[in-house]
C-alpha cells in the first residue's frame, strides 16, 4: 500500500507542469494514461523475474538487458502517449518535434525505470523472503529429525536398565516385580504415545521421574533416592523427555554401597518462569573426571539442549566431596 501510494504521488507530480497549459480533460488523460504505461511495466518486470533469474551469477548482465529493455520499450510507449494526448507535437518539423518528442520520451523512460524497479524489487524481496522461509522450514524438519534422532538414543538404554531391575525382581522379590511391570507400562505408554507434540506438560514429564525412580528404587536402600518438586508447575510445557539423559546418567555415575542417605538427590524448582532442575548423586574417587560421559555424553546433551532452547539455558557439571552436581536452568513459557 505504501509503495502504491509513494508511486501515485510521483506519477502525478508529472502532470504538474501541465496544469494552467492544458484543459482538465488532457491533464485526467495524461494522468491515466502515464499511469497505465506505467503500472504495465511495474507488472511485466514483476512477472518476468523468476528465481532461476535471481540465482543466476551474472545480475550485471540481467541489469544490463532490464535497462536495454526498458530503454527500448519506452519508444512505441512515447509515441502512444503523444500520438493520444499532444497530437500537434507531430504537425512540427526538425528540431522542434526533436526536441518537443525527446522531452517526452525521457520523461516516460524516466518514470518506466522507476515503475520497472520497484516491480524488480518487490518481486526480489518475495522471492527471498520465500526462499528464507523454505530454509527455516528445512532446518526446522533437520532439527526435528534430529531430536527425534536423540530421544531415541534414550529407549534402549532406559528399557534394557528396567528389565534388569524388574528380572532381579522376579529372583529375588517376586510379589514387587508386579509394580515394577505396571510402573515400566506407564513410562513406556508415555514414551510412545504422549512425547511426540514439541512441548508436552511438566507435570507429565514430573510423573514420569516419579516413576522412573520407582524403577529404580528397588536396587538401592529405602531412602537412598528423593525427589523434591517445589514451586507451581501447573500450566508450564517442557520438551518431551527433557530429563531422561540427566536421570540416565546419574544413575550410571552413582556409587553402590554408600552409607549417606540420600545417595542420590533430584531438585525440580519453578520460580516463575525459570525452571531449576538439579542432580546429585555420590561417585567413586576412582571414577573421578568426565563421569557423566558414560551414557550421554555432555557434548550430546548440550546439543539436544541447543535444539530445544537455543541459548536460553545454562547448565553447570562439577564434582566436589565426592560427589556429582548437575544444574540446569531454563527459561520456560507457559
């Protein structure tokens, strides 16, 4: 609307030095006239440039056939306009109608390359505008594939650690096997048919910590692992299994056979919009270093993490008194 607007305007400060020389009706028909010509070259150019003439490698040269073009096309369309409107440009001879044409003709060529432009312009800004979005579309199918490709990293390891627990069940202490079953049932069915939206809610993600735990309580001491949840979590969305490479870890990492309680400690805190989530758990001193490698390693959740928030997180890995903090801060939306 507002390339119309400035457009109009300046094909009417043409008619301008007409007023006071010429009647209304010339002046309205010189107006419209000039106007048509115009819009037409505005809606050729448009219309003729393609991506394929974008993309080319040689725009100088496309430049240079617009301007031969525009310079050519701009002829017949002067003589239309004269021909129509100033009639008696051609009852004069040699000099005169020279320069009486070339006033004319240099006028419409003047505002053809304008119209021409602008048409070349907005065809350009489209044509990469949708080329931007195209790319943002396939970036964003890549990214989802790749997430996609990381949580399933997630299943085998998850899935072969619960059937170990739940076979040392059916050994040792048959009648809790059954609720381990019921528990991996629940985690699973979420797993399958509940994670596939980009955000699902945290307090579903929350209940599944709680049952995995349950899942693992079986192999360590009552109280061995707690889980502390503070703060309203109602309302908040978080990516599908967002926790699981932490929890995977943690439990790779811990120490068998410490006497603390608790051994192993999850944090879940919202304060607002900023949700906290901590791991803690006690190691060996000869597993000191890079433990939380053993399963995911950091460089693989930091990515899956840069998917999902891109730099709207901070996550912090360090060990001190034999012990494993992993924090991770994210900002949500509700």
């Amino acid at each position: 609307m507002v390339l119309w607007l400035v457009l109009l305007i300046s094909t009417g400060l043409e008619v301008i030095p007409s007023i006071g020389k010429y009647s209304t009706g010339i002046i309205a028909g010189d107006y419209f006239l000039y106007l048509f010509f115009h819009v037409s070259v505005f809606y050729l150019y448009y219309i003729f440039l393609s991506k394929e003439h974008v993309t080319k490698k040689k725009p100088a040269l496309l430049i240079l056939y617009g301007l031969i073009f525009i310079t050519i096309i701009s002829l017949p369309l002067t003589y239309i306009f004269v021909r129509t409107l100033f009639a008696d440009v051609f009852e004069q001879s040699g000099k005169k109608f020279f320069l009486a044409f070339s006033r004319q003709y240099l006028s419409i060529l003047q505002t053809n390359i304008i119209y021409a432009v602008s048409g070349s312009l907005l065809k350009i800004s489209l044509l990469w505008y949708e080329n931007v979005m195209q790319q943002k579309e396939s970036e964003k199918k890549y990214l989802k594939g790749e997430l996609a490709l990381l949580r399933s990293q997630i299943n085998p390891k998850f899935l072969s650690n619960s059937l170990g627990n739940i076979k040392y069940l059916i050994e040792k202490k048959p009648d809790e096997a059954i609720c381990s079953i019921e528990n991996l049932s629940e985690i699973m069915s979420y797993m399958l048919y509940e994670t596939s939206p980009e955000a699902v809610p945290l307090d579903d993600e929350i209940n599944y910590i709680r049952n995995y735990l349950k899942l693992q309580e079986v192999m360590y001491p009552p109280g061995y692992l707690a889980l502390e949840v503070s703060g309203d979590t109602g309302g908040m969305a978080v990516p599908p299994l967002l926790f699981m490479p932490f929890l995977e870890n943690t439990f790779s990492i811990s120490a068998a056979g410490r006497s603390e309680i608790p051994g192993i400690k999850i944090s879940l805190n919202i304060t607002g919009k900023t949700l906290k989530f901590k791991t803690i758990c006690y190691v060996n001193e000869e597993d000191e270093g890079p433990g939380d490698e053993k399963v995911f390693s950091i460089t693989s959740i930091r990515r899956f993490l840069d998917l999902q928030f891109g730099t709207g997180y901070n996550l912090e890995s360090v060990e001190e008194n034999n012990r494993k903090i992993v924090r991770l801060e994210v900002s949500l939306s509700s």
